[in-house]
C-alpha cells in the first residue's frame, strides 16, 4: 500500500471501512513513529487522510447509489444513467472500492431521493427498487469499464453488509435481514448462514458478470451475518439514556470499531498483493 492512494466509494459501510482501515494504519506506524505525520481533510462528499512519510492516502467518497444525484429547486434528483459528476472524482486513485445496496430501499422520511429519472424521464417512485438498483449499477460498471485504466488501478466491490434487526425494530437495511437482533448479543452465531444468495447479491452478480474487467469481488457477506455481536446496537457515543433504553433505535447495520470492518480490511490487504 506504500506509495498508493485508496478511495472508498459508496454508503457509511464504505465509511465503516475507511475508518478502519486509518485506525490499522495509524495502529501500525506508531510503535516505531509515536508521532506520524497526517494530513486530514473532512468534507462532504469528499473525506480523506495522508501519510506523507508513506506516500499513503486514504479517501472516502459519499456515493451512496454511486449514480449522480442533482438539486434543482430543492429537490434531489437520483439520475439513473448518469455518473459523470461523481465519477470524475475516482479517476486518480490507484485502488477503489465501491459499495452500495442499503440505501435502495429505503422509503418515507429516510429515503435519499425525491425524484429518480431514467432514459430522460422523470419518476416519483422505483417500479421496483432491485430494478433500480440493477439500472444504476450498469451505469457505474460501464464507468468503469470505459473510464478506468486497469493496467494501474485496482477495482474492488464490497458485497453487501448485513443487517441483524429483530421484529418490530426500526430496519434501515435491505433484504439482508435476520429475525434475531443485534441488541444484548455478546457473542457470534455458532452455524454458518445458509440464506443467501440475496436477491441485491444477484443483481450485483449479474451486473458485474456482463462487464468486461470486472472488479475484485470483497465477499464479506455470509462472515459478516455471523457477526450479530459486532454492531453498535443502542450503544453509539451520541446515545442518550433514553435511546439506551429504547431497543427500537439500536443500530444493527453498522459496525464497532475495532470490529468486523477490522477483518474486512485483512482480506483487501491480502488482494491488493494479487
């Protein structure tokens, strides 16, 4: 990773990543440098940090449906077929990852869009939201089939992140549900998951299976189901005694840190040496 410039494209579990990729870094370097030089940029869309004494710069860029999305008189148009706006800003990393899934089916006062338009037409709601999200990938991987040079940057798609809400919790997931809740788990599950594929993980396999370089596939899926234990569930540093209390707003879509994005790191590190 010396000498290289990693970006991470998508939702706050590619942010998930990101921070945890910096924390490893940092973890790292600091036994033989207690004080390492870093440069930090927050922004939004874009958020990134450098290592200048390693040549190491590692970006987060807030696409959750990687497809653009424009205001026009304060409304946020979710534009199928196009790309342009936010792809211009990957084109100079030497390795990206993307991600995208969870924000494709949420609805009411959580969904991040109030206009979708394709093939030059205007909507106020998805036929169907798998279509959509088939429709908007097949825009990002003709991006990146056209737009990316292979021979110096390295692709990769992280799978889809599980959710683990119980009934009657507030699910800002996909389909990627559980029936057994994050909150009050101390531990993994003992048997290995047998429910997928899901249908986000077909689309996406079909997508990327029509490209002509397709991305490395990051399969953190059925380990991460596994993992009930690890989201922040009701115990996030913003929670107030009364959320604590509340398990309908504990978070079981996220990860902790130090955690599960940990090992998801682990497995990138080990497929950027192929």
């Amino acid at each position: 990773m010396r000498g290289k410039s990693v970006m991470f494209v998508g939702d706050s579990l590619s942010r998930n990543q990101f921070e945890s990729l910096i924390c490893m870094i940092q973890t790292l370097i600091s036994p033989s440098d207690p004080k390492p030089q870093t440069q930090m940029n927050g922004g939004d869309p874009l958020s990134s940090v450098s290592f200048p004494e390693y040549g190491v710069k590692i970006s987060y860029y807030k696409a959750v449906f990687l497809v653009d999305i424009d205001m026009y008189q304060g409304k946020r148009y979710l534009k199928l077929d196009d790309i342009r706006g936010n792809g211009n800003a990957w084109l100079n990393a030497d390795v990206l990852s993307f991600n995208t899934g969870h924000w494709w089916s949420h609805s009411g006062s959580t969904q991040g869009w109030d206009y979708v338009e394709y093939d030059g037409v205007q909507h106020q709601a998805f036929q169907s939201p798998l279509d959509a999200l088939e429709r908007g990938l097949r825009t990002w991987s003709q991006w990146v089939d056209n737009n990316v040079d292979f021979s110096r940057t390295k692709v990769f798609f992280q799978n889809i992140s599980p959710t683990h809400y119980g009934s009657g919790q507030w699910n800002i997931g996909p389909t990627t549900t559980t029936s057994e809740s994050c909150t009050g788990q101390t531990g993994p599950s003992t048997t290995y998951p047998v429910t997928y594929p899901d249908p986000i993980e077909e689309v996406l396999a079909n997508v990327i299976g029509g490209m002509k370089n397709p991305p490395f596939l990051l399969n953190i899926t059925a380990l991460s189901e596994m993992r009930k234990d690890g989201h922040p569930s009701v115990y996030s540093a913003s929670s107030s005694s009364a959320e604590m209390a509340n398990q309908k707003t504990a978070d079981c879509s996220h990860w902790c840190l130090p955690g599960l994005p940990d090992t998801w790191n682990v497995l990138f590190n080990y497929a950027l040496s192929f």
